[in-house]
C-alpha cells in the first residue's frame, strides 16, 4: 500500500463529502425531494440522484483508472476490473433525510484488495466530517478521535433500536439511540460519542466501506455478526450485519449475539 497515494486520496474524499454534503443539504433546506422506492422497497430520493451525480462526475475526473460501486448507480462491473474502486452511498440514512432527522450522512471509501484504504463521511446538519486512510488513524473534523474502553456490557451506550434488544431477552440494561443511517452509527462508535452499535439485519458495502475504516483507525473493533471481518472485493455486496466496539467490549457483545437464535433475530430494514 503506498501511504502517499492513501493520503492524497483521504483528502480528495473529505473535499468530495463536504461538497456532497452541501448539495444534500441544499436539498433538505428545500423540503421539496421526490421520493420514490427502489425495487428492494427501500426509499430514494432525488437527492440521492443528485449527490449521487455530482460524485461521480467529480471523483471519476480526479481519478479516471478507478472503479465505481454506489448504492444509486447500476453496478458496471469496474469494482471487478480496477486496482482501486470508490465505494459510494450518496445519503446513508435516506429515511432520516426524508423524515427530517440529521441523522444522514454522505459516505464514500476507496478500496484496493477487498480493504478500505482511504474514507470519508460528511454528516451535513451536524457538519460533522470523519475520515481516516490506513495507517493513518482517524478524524473527526480534523482532530484525532479513539473509541471508549468499555468492559462490560451492562449500561454500554448502544447505538441501536431499543425493541429488538429487548425482544431477545438476554441484554442486560443498556442505554440507547436509534440513527438510520449505520455510517452515521459506527462513527459515532468510532468518535467515543457511544460505545458500541449492532445491526442484527444485512449491510451492504456502500453502508461500510468508509465507515469500516474509520472505526479500526479510530481503535475499534468491527465485524460481522458472525465475527467475520470485512473484506469488499466479493461477488456480492450484503454482510450478515455489523457488530462495532471497543477491542475489550467486542468480544462480549460478540459472544451474546451467538447465542441469539435465528428464528428470533429482528427483520426490520432498519437496522
């Protein structure tokens, strides 16, 4: 991996997210977005088309040889070709944006053998702007961020939905709060802003690729449900979940949802 390239490329990503982010919020400033659903019945809007455009027109005239995935375009079949490939969601978190929440963020990563090396996310409302490169660590708005050393599970500050920890019945007392967007979830792990988050329900790489990387730079320890670390270079794109702690919290958390049996594992979309 060449870190002088890793850089360069951190860079680029936080400029594209800021911009990005900015047209989003022009957007959401408005009120006025379309919304339609996709053929997987999930929502988009005709901001996400727009930041969307405006991304790969941008990011592809910085870096013609790179490939393209994004949530809102057809897959060309460049991820499968190229030695480096932008990994895109537009808006994570598109009900949040519909719903009037600032809980959206614009995510975009670079990958180069299956591994994140450079990522950004921009949450307009909040203006915040995390980014990491390997090797590099990670940042929020600039200034170094590390995740918690929380030991036990018990009052851990879990970025989720209250009713599917509860329905399981093997949780012990924790705080929550829900966020659509799962980007917009593992950063605030990866910024000490909460403990842990757990999706129990599928993820796609445009919803971790950026988000991946800046959790492991900032100390974090993020798997699958199955403890599987994440690797973006398959046929397919969907993950069995997320699971995102400190290293010490991890494995506990871990260890709970494998005792959870499938047949009661929450179906939402949501997360």
């Amino acid at each position: 991996m060449n870190r002088e390239i890793d850089r360069n490329d951190r860079e680029l990503l936080v400029d594209a997210v800021r911009q990005a982010g900015a047209l989003a919020k022009t957007h959401y400033d408005l009120n006025e977005s379309e919304i339609w659903n996709k053929s997987n019945n999930s929502p988009v809007t005709d901001a996400d088309i727009a930041v969307n455009t405006y991304l790969l027109t941008e990011l592809m005239k910085a870096r013609p040889g790179y490939g393209w995935l994004s949530e809102e375009t057809k897959d060309d079949g460049s991820r499968r070709q190229k030695k480096r490939v932008f990994v895109v969601d537009p808006i994570d978190g598109t009900r949040a944006f519909i719903k009037r929440r600032p809980h959206f963020v614009v995510s975009v990563a670079i990958i180069e053998d299956g591994r994140s090396v450079a990522g950004a996310l921009y949450n307009p409302l909040t203006d915040e702007a995390f980014d990491a490169h390997l090797g590099g660590g990670a940042k929020l708005n600039g200034a170094a961020i590390s995740v918690t050393d929380t030991v036990q599970i018990e009052n851990t500050r879990m970025i989720g939905y209250d009713f599917k920890f509860r329905a399981q019945k093997i949780w012990p007392a924790m705080t929550y709060e829900a966020r659509n967007s799962m980007a917009y979830r593992i950063a605030l792990v990866a910024s000490g802003q909460a403990d842990a988050t757990i999706a129990f329900t599928p993820k796609c790489d445009w919803d971790l690729a950026a988000a991946a990387l800046i959790a492991s730079e900032a100390g974090a320890t993020i798997t699958d449900r199955d403890g599987d670390r994440f690797e973006f270079d398959k046929d397919g794109v969907v993950k069995s979940g997320v699971i995102c702690a400190g290293p010490r919290l991890h494995p506990l958390l871990l260890e709970t949802v494998l005792k959870i049996p499938a047949k009661i594992t929450p179906k939402s979309p949501r997360g």
